[in-house]
C-alpha cells in the first residue's frame, strides 16, 4: 500500500482536528465536509479497503464508532446521520485507506444525498447467491 494523507494524518505529519484517538484508531473531522459534525474514522492499520483490514482492526473500529456516532449527535444536536464506508475508486473511495465517514444529515439538503438504482432478486438466483458468499466466507 502507498502511503497516504491519512497515514500522515495518523503520523502527525500532516494537522487535524482530531476528535478521538487510541492504539488502533483515529478520528478527526472532514476537512471538506458535507455537513458540521462530518467526521473520518481510520483504522492506524494500513489497508487499503475493508477487506484487507484484519479483523482485530475492524473490530477496533467497530468498537468506537456507536460512541462517535453518540458524540456527534450529542455535539450538533442533529439526531439523523449516515455512517458511509467505500472501497475502491469506482465505489467512490477518494483515499485509498479504510476509512469511515460520520456524516450528520440537518436537513435534506445539507449532509450524503444518495441515489439508490433498485433491481429485483429472483428467488433461485438469491438462493444460489446466498450460497455461493456463504461458502466463501472464511
């Protein structure tokens, strides 16, 4: 993995505003956000999408992120917000370092807009898609 602006983040090469921190995870707001209160949490494990994290580190993360969500809400007042993680550029992931967006939605304007393009999963083709992604699992 190459490094990134959040593995300088993490470093203290480059300055944040950062929120929380720990051995295994770093919070801080966006720079560029969608909305007040728009935090970035990133696991201190370089990795590029979820996928390559290992599990000790997702569950790090996993363990902070109700408590930021809490913090943010308490901080804006803004009770509705989108928790968004991407994984690869066509997915729309602009660092290539896991990491999770906390994004308040205030309004319907400010805040993630999402477009959600439906299709329909037919019966024996969900089944065997179930199937095969159980069987992967390792």
């Amino acid at each position: 993995m190459t490094d990134t602006v959040f593995g300088k983040i993490i470093r203290g090469e480059i300055p944040s505003h950062k929120v929380y921190e720990d051995e295994h995870v770093l919070a801080f707001l966006d720079i560029n956000p969608l909305s007040r209160g728009h935090m970035l949490v990133v696991p201190k494990e370089p990795a590029e999408t979820l996928d390559q994290l290992s599990d000790a580190a997702a569950a790090a993360v996993g363990r902070v992120l109700p408590r930021l969500c809490r913090a943010v809400i308490a901080a804006t007042g803004v009770r509705h917000y989108n928790v968004l993680q991407n994984n690869g550029a066509p997915a729309h992931q602009a660092v290539p370092h896991v990491h999770f967006h906390i994004i308040p939605k205030p309004t319907s304007h400010e805040g993630l807009g999402i477009g959600w393009p439906l299709t329909t999963l037919e019966g024996k083709d969900g089944a065997n898609l179930a199937q095969a992604i159980a069987a992967a699992i390792r």
